[in-house]
C-alpha cells in the first residue's frame, strides 16, 4: 500500500499559516480602515500585529496584495450570496426575498472590507481592479437575470431590470455607511427589513411570514445612536 504524500503535522502548519494570514489581513483591515491606506505602513500592519515585517511577507508580498484581498472579499461576499440562491427551490419572488436577507447579511458582515474598496479602489492595481469589477458585473447580470425571471412569471412588476438591479444593489451595498452593529435592530432584522423593501420595490409580497412584532413609531432612533 502505498504512504501517505502528506508529511506529518502538515495538516497543523496549514492551520497555523491560514491563521497568521488571517491577523495579518484583519490588523490591515482595522488599520485601512482607521488611517486609509495611503497612510499605513507594513511596518505599521507589523506593529499592530506584534511581529516583524518578515510575518508578513511570509504570505503577502505587499501592501498591494493586503489591499487586493482586502477588497476582494468584500465583493466575493456579495457574489457567494447571490450564487447560493440560485439553485434553491423556490419563485422568483422567494429567491429574491432569500437574496435580500443574505445579500444584506454578507454586506454588513463585510462592512469594513466594503468601506475599504469603496475608498480605496483608486489604488488597487488595474488588473486587480478588473478582476473585481468582473465579479461585480456578475453579481449585476445575475441578479437582472432573476428580475426577468420574476417579469416572465408574473410575480414583480418592474418596467426596466437592469435599472432595478442596479438600485436593489446600490441599496444593500450603502447599508455599509449607516449600519452599526450596536444599533437598534440587530443585523438578522435589518437584512430582514432590507429585504422586505427589495419586494416592494419590485412589486411583491414576501413569501415568509412578516415580523409580529415591531416597535412603536414613537420610541424609533437612528441606527447606531
């Protein structure tokens, strides 16, 4: 019988490399997203990190590559979410009502990587900016395909899908700016919220049953006061 190709403890030094890649990319987020990336260093990610620059490079190259993966989760975030519906059993209207709950989800869950490419996008690498703007046309023909499914069925009225694409993405995408985590509604009730104003924007009723219970218009504040 022939070994195993793999050398004992491999399977460790993996989890240990995927777990230093992941503080460096998260001391870099915070760091991005406190200074701007203009103005961070990888001696600063490697300060904050407690370790030399040599950590880092162990698996970046540079600070391009932070700001390169950074950005790129944010948007492959919103695209795994529009990706695992499609495949589900259901209408037009309850794929979209699904949609609207994870497409807001990955956002807020992502909410810094998606500040991070929105005010750092002018310094990926033309390449990168490409690759990415790739997957963010893809989320767009995906999402318009859904749209004209739903026209075609009957269940949304909505003269022009691609400009509703467009408006459904540029909704849930700017949810980044004004969520706050410690806000009045938690992250599932807002997704929920955002995902009921998605069907009404395209002329549907929500397949899941609504929220009971609601607070009173009087006691509403902002998010995140």
């Amino acid at each position: 019988m022939a070994s195993s190709t793999l050398a004992p403890g491999a399977g460790i030094r993996d989890e240990v490399a995927t777990l230093k890649r992941e503080r460096t990319i998260s001391a870099a987020v915070d760091l991005f997203y406190e200074r701007g990336y203009e103005n961070t260093t990888l001696d600063a990610v490697a300060e904050r990190l407690g370790v030399t620059k040599p950590f880092i490079y162990a698996h970046f190259h540079s600070k391009a590559d932070l700001l390169t993966e950074i950005c790129t989760r944010g948007i492959a975030s919103a695209l795994d979410a529009i990706n695992s519906i499609l495949g589900l059993e259901a209408g037009p209207t309850g794929k979209l009502e699904e949609l609207g709950r994870r497409f807001t989800t990955a956002v807020l869950q992502s909410q810094m990587h998606i500040a991070i490419f929105a005010r750092e996008e002018k310094n990926l690498l033309p390449v990168e900016f490409d690759r990415i703007s790739t997957m963010r046309r893809d989320f767009d023909r995906k999402l318009v395909a859904l749209l004209e499914d739903g026209v075609a069925a009957g269940e949304f009225r909505i003269p022009d899908p691609q400009m509703m694409a467009l408006a459904i993405g540029g909704m849930v995408s700017w949810a980044y700016v004004w969520y706050r985590p410690n806000g009045r509604l938690p992250l599932p009730d807002v997704a929920g919220e955002m995902s009921r104003l998605i069907l009404t924007m395209v002329g549907a009723k929500p397949v899941s049953p609504t929220r009971a219970k609601r607070a009173a218009p009087a006691k509403l504040k902002p998010f995140g006061r």
